[in-house]
C-alpha cells in the first residue's frame, strides 16, 4: 500500500516546501489568473448591463421567473459543503489524511459561498434594496418575512458564511505564525504579523487552539447540514409540482457533498501541479477522495431513485407530469445528461487502475460536477416551464447570454478569489502535515521496536 | 422595536384555519365569473390597461412571454378539430377564460415573500405594496395561476410606453411601477378605497353595485360580477350561495353529491387549498361565439 505521506520529511523541508508556494508558483498559476479575470469581466460586464437595463435581457418571464442564478446558486452552495465535510467531520473522526488537504477544501468552502452570495443578489428585481430583507432596525418598525424561506436561506447562509470563515482562520493561525517568522520584511510579513495574533507555540497557546478548533468544527457540523436544507426548502416548502419533496433536504445535502468532493478532486490536481505540492498532496490520498466521492455518488444517485419513485408511485398528477416532461420534453437532454454525469460516470472510480490516474479523475470530476449544476436547473427549470396552470406552460423558454455569461463569470470569480488566497495563505496546513508526517513515524519506530523484539 | 416585541401575545395573530378564523366585516369583495356569457372579446383586459396604467410592452416582449396583462383571456381548443366527425373550424371550437389575480384567502405568494411585500388585507384583498418589493419574484415562482407580472424592463422611462402627448392618458389614482417591482390584478383597489371612504364619511356600508371593477364596467355581456360577499344581498354573494360554493370550503359539499353537482359554479385549483375569491360559471352553451 502506497504512503499517504514520507514519513522521512523534515519539519523544515515541509516549512519550506509551503512557503514557497506563495513566492514562485508554476507559470499556469499566472494563466489561471487571467482567463479568471477575463471570466470576471464578462460576468461583471453582464450584470452592469442588467442592472441598468432590468431583469427582462436575462430573458426571463412568466412563468419562467427564476431562471440559471437560482440554480447556480444552488450549485454554489452545495460546492461549500465538503470542505465542512473533510475538515470538520473527518477531524472528529480522526482521519488524518485529511491534513494536507482540508485547508483548500475550507477556502474553497468559504469562496464557493461568497460567490453563492452574489447570485442571490444578481437575481433580486431591485437589487439596490436589497437590505429590505435583513431585519434592521428601522423606525418604521418593520420587518422582513419570517415565514419565507429565502429569508431563512439569506440568515443560514450568512450563518455558514460568517462560522466558515472563523474556522478557516483558526486553522491557519499557527500557520500565519510560521510565515511570519520566515518572511522578508514587507507587506506580508505585516500582514502574517497581524493575523498570528502573537502566537508563540507554547503550551497553553496551543491547549486553547485545540480547543477552539474542535468548539468551532462541531459548530459547523449542523450548519452545514442546515444550511442546504434549508435551500432545500426553498423548493420542498413551495407547492408547486416537483419541489414539494419530503425527500429534498436530505438530498440537496448529498448533491452538496458531492459536488463539493468532485470540486476537491479537481481543485487537488491543480494545485498539486501549479504550487508543486506532489509530496503532500499524494495519489494515496487522492485515492481515498475519490472513493468518498464514489460513495457519496452512490448515496446521491439512491436518493434520486427515491424521489422518482415516490412522485412515480403518488396520486399527484401534476408533479408526475413534471417528471414525465423532464424525462421526454425540452429539458430531456440535460436531464439525462444529468442521470448520465451523476450516476454513469461515478462508476469509473469504483475501478482502482482509476482512483489515482490524474488525467482521469480530472475529466471525471469535471464531469461530476457538470451533472451536478445539471441536476440544479433541472430542478428549477421544468417545474416552471410545466406547472398547475396549462395555459402558462412555457417549454422554449431559453435562457439569454446575459444569463450565461453571469453564470460564466462566477466561476471566474471563484477561481480568482481561491488563486489569490492560495498565493497569499499556505493552502497546505504546515502544522498538521508535521503531525501527521510526526505520528506515522512513531508508529513506524513502534512497529520497529516491537519487530526487534521478536528478533 | 424593543424586547417588548418578543413578548407580545403572538399567539392572537396565529391562524387554524385560512378563512373562518378571520371573519371579513364588513367587506369580503368577491367576483364571479360566467364563461358562458363571455364572448371573448378582450374589453376586459383593455380597460384594464386603461385603469391601472399597465404597460403595453409590444410584440417583441409579448412573444418573449413578458406581457402585463393583469387580465387575460385564455383561449381553450375543443380537441375534436381536425378529426373524423368533429369540428372544421377550431374557431367553433373556441373557449374563453377570463383569468386575473384570484384573491386567495389562503395565498401562496403571500407567506413565501421575503420582505412582506405581499399581504392579505381585512376586506379579503391580496394586496401588493410596490415600494416593499424587492423583486425576488418567488410570489409568482409559487403562485398556481401565473397572473403575478413582473417589471422586466423600465417601462415609464427609458422604454417610453407612455410617450409625452399619452402621459394625461394615465390614471392619477394609480402607481406608475417602475423596473424590478411585482404586479397584479387588485380589483380596482383605488375604485374601492375610494367607495369605502366615501360610504364611511356618509357613515353607511357600500351598496351592491356603487363600485364596478374596470374590467366588469367595460364588459359587454356582463359576464363578471363583483362585490361584496358578506353581504347576503348582493349579487355575487347570491350567485355564490345559488352555485352552493363557499368561500371557507376546499372542497365544496355540491360536488361529494353523488353522480357530481348539477350547478355550475367552481373555482379553479380549489384542491390546492388557496381558497380563491373568484368563482366561475362553467359554460354548457355549445355553439361558437
């Protein structure tokens, strides 16, 4: 069995290897960079147009009132949930090759539902007021709704938001240190001296750290459930056909993990080339990614069968027709594409000759993901274009490239926040990779002496 | 705006049941409909546009499904057109749906927008407060009859639907809605706050037939009649009680009767419990037009 690390790395190698990745990253660092500026302007170029213009150039109408940035929204979020996945969870349960991955996962968790965010306010009629739907005090005395939905998902998200990015800062904070004692004198050197907030490493230091981290990763457990059941709700407390799903938390949670592990496949190939982390980003733990995300596709692709089969199986004639037209109507070849993504191509990990072959998995994850913002806008779509009301259905409706370019532009925005943040934190955690590289050889100097005692 | 608030006795405000639980007094307005008398000519929805400025936002924008006409006039087809036996001309076989905002007592769009942009107001209206609205449109995402219209578009500006010599066109007792803001059908609601505080001044009640929604004044064959419900006579609340529907039923006794009603009145999506305060007459004549 392959190492998910050297046991023989020195403590210093490791510091080095980590800091350098914020001084000379591979060229590519600079190509992604820019196509991902070049993203952000056509999606910023395209939400300037809207907001003078109005909602109509995104070529939405009645019925069809929500259109891509509903169901990209939904994407983003879902794609925040396996960084609470992998650092949160798997650290109660002491899984340690977690450590040099989880701390992208976690910006990727933080950054995924920045973007997230901003769709919620692309989508908005008025987005100048917007602030109508926090509950501030204001001497009118009024408040928003408390029995929407979307206001339950704008306090969880902002929830998950605020606690993701405390946890993601905590997490770094014995890290900031390291870079601080390491750095040049300039702005970095600043900044790390700041954000360390005067952490010396000493005992009592890290008891309190331990701690905090574990309060904060435990807090973040039911949040990260919450929040995407409460997307969910969007849709399952409504009652138009299709969305009104018992089933919809739970399986908006496993589309979230798994769309979220797929992200954390491809974004590990990147950076593993781009900032030359092969020593610690290993095929190894690679493998045990993927066959997390081969698991949860398995859960995922259950819970559709269920909620097929329950619309199937009901009397709601309606909901049924939905179905029927998301299977044989329009929308016929995304959703099958959809079952195709997210349920064929998954079984290519169940192969072991591909659980660590990175050309393959790359494509893979691609793939995975695609499936997954499928299954978002065919959750939105259908159900307007084939709702209770026949003379309102609309099958043709197509969304405009002012919409596809916002979406477009949202991953630029995303790829643009990570690139940045991994060039200006460690994306791989110095501390926890010295644990575990410190743990693993202990155990092998165990298994030594306990080997020359049989001797 | 203090901790007061917290402790207040919410639990008065907590309804069990959508209609009973709030009785209407003295105005519940109400409205029905008879297919059979409507021709299908649209004055309706002209006079409509007329009263409550609504855009007319063109072909191009009609196409793209982004009309705002608060009343509309479905088209049905009989679907024996075409076939061995049935009807040449699909024109015979036309059938006319006039369709607007129903008022739900029980509205889906009103619990799920964010800001309480939409509310249910004592005399039984659904009611939209334009300057609340933030546009995040799911009133209309979870509204069953897809009448709530959406500004797309700037329309009294920058796409000048009321050119300069037209601005004396609009009615003054009525918003001008600008981009990014909800509509809807609201019965005339300045019509009838204008009644309502005429009749208080004169301190009576509005008597049946002192105040006509557009749509029913422009009406040619009196198709749509309107009023208030609680009052057991006036005529839509006799036209109700003969068509034995009721306002607080999701399920009205008439039609458990065994063999179905043979009355014709119904309202649409009733099983979808959002208690709508208009009632049609089904239509049994059977030639066209």
């Amino acid at each position: 069995m392959e190492k998910d690390i050297r046991e023989d790395i020195a403590w210093a190698q490791i510091n080095k290897d980590v800091l350098r990745s914020l001084e000379t990253p591979r060229p590519l660092y600079w190509v992604i960079l820019l196509v991902a500026l070049a993203m952000v302007g056509v999606g910023v170029g395209c939400e300037i147009y809207q907001y003078q213009t109005g909602m109509g150039v995104a070529n939405m109408n009645n019925p069809h009132v929500w259109g891509l940035y509903i169901a990209t929204f939904i994407f983003w979020i879902g794609m925040s949930h396996s960084g609470t996945l992998l650092s949160a969870i798997l650290h109660l349960m002491h899984a340690d090759w977690r450590k040099p991955i989880y701390r992208f996962a976690e910006a990727m968790t933080t950054f995924s539902l920045m973007t997230a965010g901003l769709f919620v306010m692309v989508h908005l009629g008025r987005l100048w007021q917007f602030y109508y739907s926090l509950p501030y005090p204001n001497e009118r005395g009024l408040w928003p709704n408390f029995q929407s939905p979307l206001l339950w998902d704008a306090m969880a998200i902002f929830t998950y938001l605020s606690s993701s990015i405390i946890f993601l800062y905590v997490g770094m904070i014995p890290d900031l240190a390291i870079c601080r004692d390491n750095m040049h004198p300039g702005w970095r050197k600043k900044l790390y001296s700041l954000l360390a907030l005067g952490w010396e490493g000493t005992d009592r230091q890290w008891r309190n750290f331990r701690v905090t981290y574990l309060t904060v990763a435990c807090f973040l457990i039911p949040l990260a459930v919450s929040v995407h059941s409460i997307v969910a709700s969007d849709f399952a407390m409504s009652q138009q056909p299709g969305w009104h799903v018992t089933s919809s938390p739970p399986y908006f949670v496993a589309g979230a993990l798994y769309s979220g592990c797929a992200a954390i496949i491809s974004l590990f190939i990147i950076l593993r080339y781009v900032f030359k982390f092969e020593e610690y980003m290993t095929l190894s733990i690679l493998k045990k990614t993927s066959r997390l995300t081969f698991a949860i596709a398995m859960v995922w692709t259950y819970l559709n069968a269920v909620e097929f089969a329950s619309v199937w199986y009901s009397h709601d004639e309606a909901a049924k027709d939905v179905l029927i037209q998301k299977a044989t109507g329009t929308y016929a070849p995304f959703w099958w594409m959809m079952i195709f993504c997210g349920s064929v191509v998954p079984l290519m990990l169940a192969f072991k000759r591909f659980q660590a072959n990175i050309p393959v998995l790359f494509a893979v994850s691609l793939l995975l993901n695609l499936g997954m913002w499928l299954e978002r806008w065919m959750i939105v779509a259908p159900t307007f274009s084939h709702g209770y009301y026949p003379w309102a259905w609309d099958h043709d409706q197509w969304p405009s490239l002012v919409q596809w370019g916002i979406v477009f532009g949202s991953f630029g925005w995303f790829a643009l926040l990570f690139m940045v943040f991994c060039k200006v934190f460690p994306s791989v955690s110095m501390y926890e990779v010295k644990e575990m590289v410190y743990h693993r050889s202990l155990a092998l100097k165990n298994g030594e002496t306990a080997e020359e005692g049989v001797h | 705006m203090s901790v007061n608030n917290l402790l207040e006795n919410w639990a008065q405000f907590r309804h069990f049941h959508p209609v009973e639980d709030k009785p209407h007094d003295p105005y519940k307005w109400a409205m029905s409909i008879d297919l059979d008398a409507c021709s299908g000519c649209n004055a309706c929805s002209v006079a409509c546009y007329a009263e409550n400025n609504i855009p007319v936002v063109g072909k191009e924008k009609y196409a793209h499904g982004q009309a705002m006409h608060w009343i509309r006039i479905e088209h049905y087809w009989d679907e024996d057109i075409g076939s061995p036996g049935g009807r040449e001309f699909p024109e015979q076989g036309a059938q006319f749906l006039p369709m607007m905002c129903q008022q739900c007592e029980a509205a889906p769009c009103e619990t799920v927008c964010p800001v309480g942009a939409t509310n249910h107001t004592a005399d039984g209206l659904n009611s939209q407060i334009y300057n609340r609205c933030i546009g995040s449109r799911y009133c209309s995402a979870n509204c069953p009859y897809k009448v709530r219209y959406f500004n797309w578009y700037d329309y009294p500006t920058t796409d000048n639907v009321w050119p300069e010599t037209m601005t004396r066109q609009l009615n003054p007792d009525v918003t001008v809605r600008s981009k990014g803001v909800m509509e809807k059908c609201t019965f005339c609601v300045q019509r009838l706050n204008a009644a309502m505080s005429n009749a208080r001044s004169e301190g009576r009640k509005v008597h049946d037939g002192e105040v006509q929604t557009a749509c029913q004044q422009a009406c040619p064959t009196s198709a749509i009649s309107f009023g208030n419900l609680v009052d057991p006579e006036s005529r839509v609340a006799k036209q109700w009680a003969r068509q034995q529907v009721e306002l607080a039923k999701d399920k009205q006794t008439k039609d458990a009767e065994p063999g179905g009603s043979r009355l014709r009145g119904y309202r649409i999506l009733e099983e979808l419990r959002p208690y709508p305060s208009v009632m049609y007459l089904e239509r049994v004549r059977e030639s066209a037009v």
